[in-house]
C-alpha cells in the first residue's frame, strides 16, 4: 500500500524527528502491534505532561513546538525556520505529528509484528506499516510516493531507534525509487522528553533519477562552483564555507557513491518559553 506526499526530501528529516518524540476499518488490526504503539503512547503522553511547547535549535534548521489537543488528547504543532546565505524561511504551521490522535490509530491499526532485532546495540520491536494514506498531506501534482514503512521500537525505553521505506518518485524518464533509512542516536532527558540529539538519514538510489545530461550538468556546476570560492577573499571565502558546512563535499559524494548522508544534531532545546505569536 502506497502514501502520497508532499516534498519527501526537506520533510524527511523533520517528519523523523516528530515521529521519534515520541480493530481497524480496514481489516483485523495486529494485537501485538497494537499493545507496542499504545505502550509508545502511553510513554509519550506521559512525558510531555510538563511542556506547554519547546524550541529545537540544530545545525540545519530551527523547530518552534507548541501543544494542542485533539479530543483531550495532547501532540504538537510545528513550525521550522530554516536561514541559508542570510535568507530566512518558514514553513507554514503544521498538525502533521503522528501522534495526532487520527493519525495515532491509523498506524496502530495498520501495522503488523515483524519480530525483534538489534539496532545500534539496541534491543528493538520492528512494526510493518501498510495502509497509509492520509499520514502527510496529498497536494496537487504530488508525484513521490511513500511504502513499505517499517518502524524500530526501543523494547526498554519506547522510543523510535531506526525508521526504513522507500519512494517512488515520478520523473520525465519514469518511476525512479530511493530508499531511505534513518538512525536516532544519542537520546536524552528534556524535561522528561526523551529527544534524539543526533539523526542520521542515508538514501540510495538516488543516481537514477539523474540522466546522463543532468548528472554532467551537476559536476560541471559543482566545479564552477568550487573554483569561484577559491576565487573569493579569504575572509568572504571562509563565511561561505561556514555558511554552507559540508554540503559541497556531501554532494559531490552523492554523485560518486549513489548515496547521501546527512546528520541533524541538536545544538539546543528552550522548554516552556512562554510562545504566543504562533499563527
């Protein structure tokens, strides 16, 4: 079963990052499967009973957090600002958490038990999600579609240890398919919050939805764009550098390996600061 969204590569990372703070209409729901999300809930609720809303600082973007409620049951609303060379932006509020009480039951419902693994150490419950629809929002002319969501649950501490799917996307040239996988590491108690300070997303694939013309494009404008930093003053040279990380070094990799990888630490989370100007 197949989900429809909506800029899958810039939510990719903050949909994990929601998701890890943290019988169906469709057919019999899985009983095991049901007893792990509504114990990862019952965790969840538990732990934010405390926070009115929060601010992540990270290394890519800013999130503002404030708490709502859908039929007295509590999640967040998120708003991300995000500032490249000097130019801020803000996406729109959104009620995407999974934890929304409709979205909550429409993943309980819908996984199935796969067993136990080990992740990163890591004893872990692995959850089958199918029967997606509606989790992300569905705009006009969305092409990239998301299946085969599999979730790996911390069989102590009830948090989200690894998340793997893959997604078709629609191009000129046909349906290309990439296959992310995303590791939480380094948790930590905010305020009762168990958050994730380091988020590591690998995804392959990614050659095929370049032609032969495109990736050539991309290289010579890698290039181009190398040699006019070397051209700059030293000074302006070096804020472009700090300016952009290891961006150019990971694309560069992308166009090599067919794979890129890309890491969100948390430098900072402010809880209850007291937010008002929310819309």
């Amino acid at each position: 079963m197949k989900l429809r969204m909506t800029g899958f590569v810039g939510a990719l990372v903050l949909g994990a990052l929601i998701f890890a703070q943290a019988g169906s209409a469709f057919g019999q729901a899985d009983p095991r499967a049901v007893e792990i999300f509504e114990t990862v809930r019952a965790h969840y609720e538990r732990s934010i009973e405390g926070v009115d809303d929060y601010v992540m600082v990270t290394n890519l973007f800013t999130t503002y957090y404030k708490k709502a409620y859908d039929n007295g049951r509590p999640y967040f609303m998120s708003r991300t600002e995000t500032e490249v060379f000097g130019v801020q932006s803000t996406s729109s509020t959104s009620d995407a958490d999974l934890f929304t009480p409709e979205n909550y039951e429409r993943l309980k419902n819908n996984a199935t038990y796969a067993g136990r693994e080990t992740i990163d150490g890591f004893d872990v419950h692995v959850l089958s999600i199918d029967k997606l629809e509606g989790l992300f929002d569905e705009g006009e002319g969305v092409d990239d579609t998301v299946e085969d969501l599999k979730v790996y649950i911390d069989a102590d501490d009830w948090v989200l240890r690894q998340m793997v799917f893959s997604v078709e996307t629609v191009t000129e040239d046909g349906v290309m398919k990439v296959e992310p996988m995303i590791l939480f590491k380094d948790y930590r108690d905010v305020e009762g919050m168990m958050i994730p300070f380091e988020t590591i997303s690998f995804v392959t694939g990614l050659s095929e939805m370049l032609t032969d013309e495109e990736r050539e494009e991309a290289e010579q404008g890698l290039k181009e764009m190398e040699k006019e930093l070397e051209q700059l003053p030293e000074g302006q040279r070096r804020m472009v550098e700090r300016l952009m990380g290891d961006r150019l070094k990971r694309f560069r990799e992308m166009l090599a390996e067919d794979r890129i990888e890309f890491t969100v630490r948390v430098e900072e989370v402010r809880v209850n600061t007291g937010m008002e100007d929310w819309e």
